[in-house]
C-alpha cells in the first residue's frame, strides 16, 4: 500500500515544478558554460591521477583536453533541461537532478584541474570516508524519526560514543569498546525516549538536554582523566582488511575495498535497516507509528514500545558512529571532537528523505565537498575553502525550503503520542 | 485556654496544610527544586570521580565519606569565592582602604554579572521566539553575524563621538543577528522549513563565514592571527571602574532591553498577536492574525536579541573579534529561557544564575581542580527537570498543579 501511495506521489510531480526543475537544468548548463568553458582557453589538459595514495596499483593517468569536456558537459545538461520542459522525466526527474548536478561538478574539477592535475581517485576515497560518521549519524536519525521522535541529540550521542569507546577500549580491548560505546549511545537514547515518550517533554527540548549533558560531561571527565593518565586515552584503530579480489578490482578495489570495520559497516547497515524499516512486519509497524500513531494504535500496535526500541536502536547506531571518530579515525578522544558532525548527519538524513540510501548519498556528497575543501589550496581555485564548507547547510536549506521537491518526512515526527 | 489551644491547633494544621499544598502546587517550587537537584547532583559528580574520595573509601567508610564531603565543600566554597567573592578579602581590603585590594576583592561579583550580560540578551531572544511557538536554536549563530557586523561598524566608522558610534554599533549588531533569524523566520513563513533545522544550519554558516571574514576582511591587517583589529576608542561601552574590573554599560543595556520586551510582548498589540500565535496558531488565525507575519517578525526580533549578545561582547569586554570568542552562548540561552519560564524577569534571574555559576566555575576549576565544563552539566540537568517538571514531583512527591500554564507550545517537524 505504501510502495503504491510514493508511486503515485512521483507520478504527480506538478507541472510548476516540472518547469522550475527545467529552469535549473538550463541555468546550471549555462552556468557551466559561463563560468568555466568561457574562462578557459582551447588546448589546455586535465589530468585526474586514478590511483588513490597508498595504493600499489598501477593505472595510467586519465589525461582528457579541457575544454571540449566541458562543453559536452553543459550541452547534456541543455539537453536535459529541454526534455525537462518539453515532456518531462517524471519519475526519474531526481536522478536526473542528480545527474547534472553531477556534471557540474565534474566540470568544476576539469577546469579547476586544467593545466594541472588531481587525484581523482584520493578525492573520492576521502569523500566516502569522510560520509561514514556522517550517514552513521543520519541512519540514527532514520531509525529514531521513521518511529516518529525526532532526534537532533545525535550530536551528543555521537560525542559520548567517541569518548566512552577512547575510555573502555583503552582500559580493556577494542572490541569492548566498541560495544561500549555502542551501549552508551543507546544509553542515552533510553534518556531521550523517557523524557520524550513518557514525560512527553518537547523532544527537541529533551535533545537539547542530552547534547548539553553530553559536551557537559565528556569535556569534565576527559579534562579530570584522560588528560592527566594518557594511557587511558590510548585504545588503538581497528586495522585496515583488504577485502581479497575485490580489492584488486583497479580504481575501484582502493577506493571501496581497502578500510576499516567503519565503512563496511555503513554498506552492511545499509542494507539491513532498508531490509527492516521497508520489508519486514517490524518495519511496517515501526512507519505506521511515525506516520499515524492513532491508526497504528488502532490495529494493536504498541505505539510506545515501538518508539521506545526505534529510538535505542537509533541510539546504538549514534554511539557506533561517535566510535567511529576515536577507534576508526584519530586513535584517541579530543574534547568536542565530532565537531558537528552530528548535527550534519541530520543534515543529510532530511536531504535524504528519511531514507538510509537517500541518507548515504547525502553523506557522500557532503563529504565530497569536505574532502575538496582540503584540496582548494592546492588547485589554486580563487574560492576560500569556508565557503566550500557551507555548502552541506547551504543544500539542505535549500531541500528543506521545497525548491526542488518537498521531502517527505514522517507524518508524526516531533508529536507525543497520547493514548486515550 | 486549654480547650482553646485544643480547638486551634487542628485549624492551624489545616491552614498549614494548605499553605505547603500551595506551595506544592507552584511552578517556583519546581524551579528551585530543579536548581538545589542539579546541584546536589552536580556536588555527587565531583565526589563519584575524585582519586582522593577513592583513596579515603580504601582506609574506611566514614573517612570516605568525609572526603566527599571536603570534595563538595572545596568545589562549591571555589564556586562562592569565584563568583561572589571571598568574604574574608573582602573585608580585609575594606579596611586596609588600599582601592587596587578593594575592587580586586570586589572583582568576582562584577565579572560575573559581566559573564551574565549576553546571557541575558540571548535567553531573551530564545524566549521570545519560545513566546511565538518558534524555537530558535540559531542563538549562536545570530550572536556570531551580530558581532560580525557591530565590529563592522566600530572599526570603519571613525571620529564619531561616544553618543553615535556605540548606538549605531549596536545596531548594526541587532540588525545583522536579526536578518540572521529572518531568513529563517521567512522560510518557515513561506515555505514551512521548520526553523529547528534552518536555524542549526545557520549557526554553521555563520560559524563559516566568520573564519572567512576574520582570515580576509576583517582580519587585522598587522597581526598574523584570525582576530579583527581592535575597535575605535569611541565605540567601547564605559566601564565604571578602573582595572581589574570589567564591569561595563551593557549590563543595564541589557535590563533596559529585556524591560522593553516585557512591555512590547505583554503591553503592545503586536506583543498580543505574538503570544496568541505562540499560544494557539489555529485560534489566532480565527481571529484574523497574521501568523506568517508574526513568524517573521518574531524571528527578526529573536536574531536581533541574540545579535546585541554578540554585540555588547565587542563593544563591552573583548574590544575586538576572535573566532569562536562565543562557546555554546546558543545552548545555554535555551535552558535558561525555559529555567525563566520565558518571562524577561526569569530570563534575567536565570542569566545571573548561569552568569555567576560560569564566572564561579573558572576560580573553581584553578583552585578546586574541578574541570569548568561540569557547569553544562550542571545546566542539562536543570533543564532536564525544567523540560520534565513530572520528574521532580515524583521525587519530592509534590502535587500536580491545577493548570500546567507555563508549559512550552512546539510544533512537530511538519509544522501542524
């Protein structure tokens, strides 16, 4: 029923919108045009370098004239936005959003590139790594608001996952830190869904609490502890498994098939919890909560124990995330070290429609622009690297505000049920 | 007589009764519960993670609890010291007449009502918003653009007397935190992007574009870090003592400012329409109210509040802008908005309370050794028993009150 009810939802994309989307093609084609083919002169080469660093494949450079690309480039995207306003993609329309907006950035690169060279295999290496906190982060954020609770304690919860994994894992093994941490980011999901399903305090007013608890008390036990025995901030990073076969696939094995637990976690859960929230009874349960409670109630659902589980279950993956920062990245805990990475994982759970994979593409691209902010410096490209860095909030204002499609969020998110 | 006492006494056991019941039933009890909870709360924290109370707990039981005692004391004594000041110098200064030991003595209760100054304007601009049924969680943000754009003013603007420079500078900072909360007062108005997410966005943004701004355009051009130049003589707010005091005018700025939003949210029309929005969206729009008006409106005035924040820390006390000069100013003005039940007299109260407990948290953390972040601690747990007042009933076993009137009106994402 609810596969037909998004069905005919894509179906009826209003035909204002049809021409908006149009528009935007055109503009981001002769955008492309404008800002890079016309600034670049004929004759000039791109070189994208195809192997990541640290890897011992060998695979010729991708040299390519500059220009001509580009003008390929904007011509599909012209063609695009003319289909757009002559029939229109339907269904497919935001695929090919998608698409162009792809385009535009592979033309970015070619002419930030031109004359020199990139590596575009490190770019989007870095990219998918920089993606794991933050879709970790977001599939919490699934979890917890697909049952209705908004969550924005992801931030807190992740922060306390990174500290408490730096504390246990140094004091016992790895592993118990990781389930530790876990544990705590589902700790305090337990307090969210109290304050939120049972005292029925504003559950952004109950994140709140929780994020300020959580900066509150990290900073005061790491600064009491980990700061004075330094051995209690030393739990090691899990080592990197090259997957066999898979990772001599060339440029594609380096870039997916050589990290830690981390990533392959991120597909693993991917996979499993659009398994859980779409195919199976639990599933079904856990979105009729979030989209009509009273409905759900109806039948015989028990509402505030599907919150409850939703909700812990968002918070283990929040503390598996936060672990992420000390066992998987720096090998030790800073004081606010998530730095927000939380709160962009929220981010990306709205840009991807509440939706694991739509969450996931979002946390690539966000993490692509983070990745190529680092890399501004070295393309000599005239635009600051923090202007690059607001573009994750800049886009999802953007998706938020409805220019380019209204998200669906779920019907109850945010509202305390009441039994009568 | 003894048959008197006998009739009376039954009777003042009912008025006594009835006077705890009142008691029991006001939303005040709550509030000092929720602060004397926290603290106790607080005072068991240091106990639970200090290596001494540890080592007396290994000798015996009762030399164990006599640590945690000495802990709680020394904690709590730092934060009295820290933020009141040390009774004691105090009054050794007073008679020795030496004016550098006085105001050095008298130094603590200054600072501290100088740390409570933006608190004030902050938690006024989270309680408006609250008043509009808007939570503006862009506090931080609004604060960072309102400096931005004050030390604007008060650097480029040269050979202006006291009496322009300082109100244009602070209305450069209300204007600039104000288009900060207008934008998205006028996306949740026109488009229904709930502002919870906008306004966390907008708080990166500005985070952004003030490193941007402080390694480009405002940077000072002689110096080599990210800090802008210092700004012009004329634009500092007066300071009434000499060093070390701080003191300065924002601080009754800041009373006159929240006088001037209780008179416009609860003596003017607007201030009506505001509230009923905030009370009752669907009633309001029964009764002819702009509520996309009021949406905008109120977010300009909140952004506004916040930027006078970020403001009176320019003009008053740093005198120039660093990059992340403000820390979690944001959060902190969301719990004691609702800690003042979103009333400028509570918001002001709760901005002394925070004040003086950050200010006191910084002596405690050099001579009680107590890290200063317990203070957040310390205000998520307030704001837990604020935001869930059924969880200190439960524990104090008061009554339900009659009419929970102060309880916050939010709307889910969807903004229905």
């Amino acid at each position: 029923m609810t596969t037909n009810a998004t069905a005919v939802k894509h179906e009826l994309i209003s035909p204002t919108r049809r021409r908006i989307l149009g528009i935007i093609f055109i503009v981001i084609a002769s955008l492309i045009w404008i800002l890079f083919s016309r600034t670049l002169e004929s004759g000039v080469q791109t070189t994208f370098r195809m192997v990541p660093g640290g890897s011992d494949q060998e695979i010729p450079n991708w040299v390519f004239s500059s220009l001509p690309m580009i003008n390929v480039l904007a011509g599909v995207s012209l063609a695009a936005g003319g289909y757009q306003l002559a029939r229109g993609f339907k269904k497919r329309t935001n695929l090919v959003l998608g698409l162009v907006g792809g385009m535009f950035i592979f033309a970015f690169l070619t002419w930030a590139t031109a004359d020199g060279s990139l590596n575009l295999a490190g770019l989007i290496r870095s990219a998918l790594v920089k993606a794991v906190p933050l879709t970790l982060g977001a599939l919490s954020g699934v979890l917890c608001e697909r049952s209705g609770v908004v969550n924005i304690a992801i931030e807190g919860m992740m922060l306390t996952g990174a500290f408490v994994a730096a504390l246990v894992g140094s004091l016992t093994n790895i592993w118990i830190g990781l389930l530790a941490a876990v544990l705590s980011g589902g700790f305090l999901a337990l307090i969210l869904a109290i304050l939120s399903i049972k005292y029925k305090t504003d559950q952004i007013i109950a994140g709140t609490v929780i994020n300020i608890f959580a900066i509150g008390i990290t900073s005061f036990l790491s600064a009491r502890f980990l700061q004075k025995y330094q051995e209690l901030n030393n739990p090691g990073r899990f080592p990197t498994i090259e997957i066999p076969i898979l990772s001599d696939i060339p440029f594609i094995g380096p870039i997916f098939f050589q990290h830690n637990l981390f990533v392959y976690a991120v597909f693993i859960f991917l996979f499993v919890i659009t398994i859980a929230l779409y195919y199976t009874k639990w599933g079904l349960r856990t979105r009729a909560v979030g989209e009509h409670p009273k409905a759900a109630d109806t039948l015989g659902i028990n509402v505030f124990r599907t919150r409850y589980v939703s909700v812990i279950l968002g918070g283990f993956m929040a503390g598996f995330g936060g672990a992420y920062f000390t066992l998987g990245s720096v090998g030790r805990f800073d004081e606010l070290m998530t730095a927000g990475r939380g709160f962009i994982g929220l981010a990306a759970m709205i840009f991807g429609n509440w939706n694991p994979f739509g969450s996931f593409s979002a946390g690539l691209l966000f993490g692509f622009f983070d990745a190529l902010a680092s890399k501004m410096a070295i393309l000599k490209v005239p635009i600051p690297s923090e202007i690059m860095l607001m573009f994750p909030y800049l886009a999802t204002m953007i998706i938020l505000a409805g220019v380019v499609g209204r998200g669906q969020m779920p019907a109850a998110d945010g509202q305390p049920y009441e039994k009568e | 007589m003894s048959e008197k006492e006998k009739n009376q006494k039954p009777k003042n056991k009912d008025a006594g009764k009835i006077f705890l019941d009142e008691i029991s039933k006001s939303p005040l009890t709550v509030t000092i519960l929720a602060i004397v909870s926290g603290l106790i709360l607080g005072g068991l924290l240091v106990a639970v993670t200090s290596e001494e109370v540890y080592q007396a707990f290994g000798v015996s039981f009762w030399s164990g609890v006599q640590a945690s005692a000495d802990a709680i004391w020394a904690t709590y004594k730092a934060l009295f010291y820290g933020s009141v000041g040390n009774p004691g110098k105090i009054i050794s200064a007073l008679k020795d007449g030496d004016p550098l030991a006085i105001r050095r003595a008298f130094n603590p209760f200054f600072d501290s009502l100088v740390v409570s100054t933006p608190y004030i304007f902050a938690g006024l601009a989270v309680a408006l918003g609250f008043r509009v049924g808007l939570f503006n969680i862009g506090v931080e943000g609004q604060l960072f653009i309102g400096a931005a754009t004050t030390v604007t003013a008060a650097i480029f603007l040269k050979g202006l007397p006291s009496i322009i420079h300082i109100p244009i500078s602070l209305l450069a900072g209300f204007i600039g935190g104000g288009l900060w909360g207008f934008i998205p007062g006028w996306l949740k108005a026109a488009t229904g992007g709930h502002e919870v997410i906008n306004t966390i966005m907008m708080n990166y943004i500005a985070f952004r574009l003030s490193e941007f701004l402080l390694r480009g355009p405002l940077k000072n051009p002689e110096g080599f870090t990210p800090v802008s130049a210092p700004i012009e003589e004329s634009a500092e707010l007066f300071r009434f003592f000499d060093n070390p005091i701080r003191f300065h005018a924002g601080f009754f700025i800041a009373l006159v400012v929240a006088y001037l939003v209780y008179l416009f949210l609860f003596k003017t029309t607007w201030g009506f329409t505001l509230r009923t929005v905030g009370a009752n969206p669907r009633a309001a729009k029964y009764a002819g109210m702009n509520i996309m008006r009021s949406t905008v409106i109120a977010m300009f005035l909140s952004g506004g509040l916040a930027g006078l924040a970020g403001a009176n820390e320019v003009l008053g006390v740093n005198h120039n802008l660093a990059l992340a000069f403000s820390s979690g100013y944001g959060f902190d003005a969301i719990a004691l908005a609702l800690l003042g039940k979103n009333h400028p007299v509570g918001v002001v109260l709760s901005a002394l309370l925070f004040g003086f407990l950050r200010n006191g948290a910084i002596q405690m953390q050099l001579s009680a050794g107590i890290p200063i972040d317990i203070i957040s601690v310390l205000q998520a747990l307030i704001l837990a028993f604020i935001a869930a007042p059924a969880i200190i009933r439960t524990i104090y076993r008061l009554k339900e009150p009659d009419m929970d009137i102060d309880s916050v009106t939010l709307h889910g994402w969807g903004g229905n």
